[in-house]
C-alpha cells in the first residue's frame, strides 16, 4: 500500500478511533484517488487484522460518499462476505449496499450468499441485506423475484428492525405485491409488544392501503 495512505489509517497512528479512517475517505474522494482505493482494497487480506478493520472502513465511506469508487471492486467484496473476520463481512456488505445502483446485475448474481450471509450475521448486516434488496427491488426486472424474498425477509426479521424495514420498503410496493406486503405486516403486528413499534407499522401499512 502507499506508505503514505496506509500511515493515515487508525492503526497506523495508534488511534482507536475512526476519525482518522473518516478522515482519509474525504481525502480520498475529494481528489478522486483511485490508486489509493486499489490500494485499500489490496491490502484487505493484509497480515494485520488491524489494517484489513481499516481499510473495509474506509472502503465503505468511500461507497457512502462516492459510490462510482468502489463500484468495480464488487466481487472482491462479494468475496469478504466469506471472511471469518466479522468486521470484513459486514463491512462488506455495507459497501455492497452503497453501490447496488451502480452494479444491480452483480449484486442481484450474488444475492443468494448475500442472504445467507444475513441469517447468520449481525444486526448491521441484516439492515444492510435489507437495504439491498429494496434497491434491487427498484430495479424494473428484478422488482417481482426480489420483493418476494424481500417480504420473506420481513417475515422473520427482528421486532426492533421491521419497522424501519416496512418504512424503507413502502417506496418499492406497487399493484402486484401490496396485498402480499400487508399481509405479511398483519401477521407481523400481533406479536410485537412495544406500540410505538406497532403504530410505525400501521402507519405504513394505512399508507400502502390508499395507494
């Protein structure tokens, strides 16, 4: 890696915080290096647990800020979604989130190890999975095979994240899926406590009910 873009990463300085990571994303995308970005995804298999927990980091802050820069690295992130190092695999896939617009037809290829990576990741993973879907749900020819698992998604995610899920998810409901989507909102209702969290949800599905 460029000696001087891997000393700007957290470990480098001895810090443990992220703001270093922020930092040099910024710096990467205001002059649009895209050496530096061959560079940080290179090194992602690096010796260092460390530098490979930076680099991911600021690899998605790339994605987040300037999706186009990492866009063709999207099989070797599709490739970390194996990666026994948790912090490569959701990070991974929140870099995979951030250019799903850009690559729908790699994306939607890899969807099937997506999934499978979501039912056993963490919580950041699934809201990510999520994400993904609805963009490729966005997507004309994807819209109908997506949403389906999609709406299985909805069927089985955690009370806590569903309504932001359904919030997320009315923006790609049409005619052909919205009996399916409050049906399965419906069923979601009965067993989650919290009413703040079941209002959310009515709202939503009162919302999909007038379209």
């Amino acid at each position: 890696m460029n000696t001087n873009t891997i000393d700007k990463l957290a470990h480098s300085l001895g810090r443990r915080d992220e703001v270093p990571n922020q930092e040099l994303a910024n710096a990467i995308v205001q002059c649009t290096n895209n050496e530096a970005v061959r560079e940080l995804v290179k090194n992602l298999h690096h010796k260092s647990k460390d530098i490979q927990n930076d680099c991911i980091k600021v690899i998605y802050e790339i994605g987040t800020l300037k999706p186009e820069m990492i866009a063709d690295f999207s099989s070797e992130l599709i490739n970390l979604l194996d990666s026994k190092n948790n912090r490569l695999q959701w990070g991974a896939m929140t870099a995979l989130n951030a250019i799903t617009a850009i690559k729908p037809e790699a994306i939607y290829n890899a969807l099937p190890k997506i999934i499978a990576t979501a039912d056993q990741g963490s919580v950041i993973t699934n809201d990510h999975c999520v994400g993904i879907m609805i963009k490729l749900c966005g997507v004309k020819e994807y819209n109908e095979s997506v949403f389906s698992l999609l709406n299985e998604r909805l069927l089985k995610s955690s009370d806590n994240q569903l309504p932001m899920y359904a919030e997320n998810a009315f923006h790609v409901v049409n005619t052909k899926n919205k009996v399916a989507f409050v049906k399965t909102l419906t069923s979601r209702i009965r067993g989650i406590e919290k009413e703040s969290k079941r209002s959310r949800i009515e709202k939503v599905i009162r919302k999909v009910n007038k379209m």
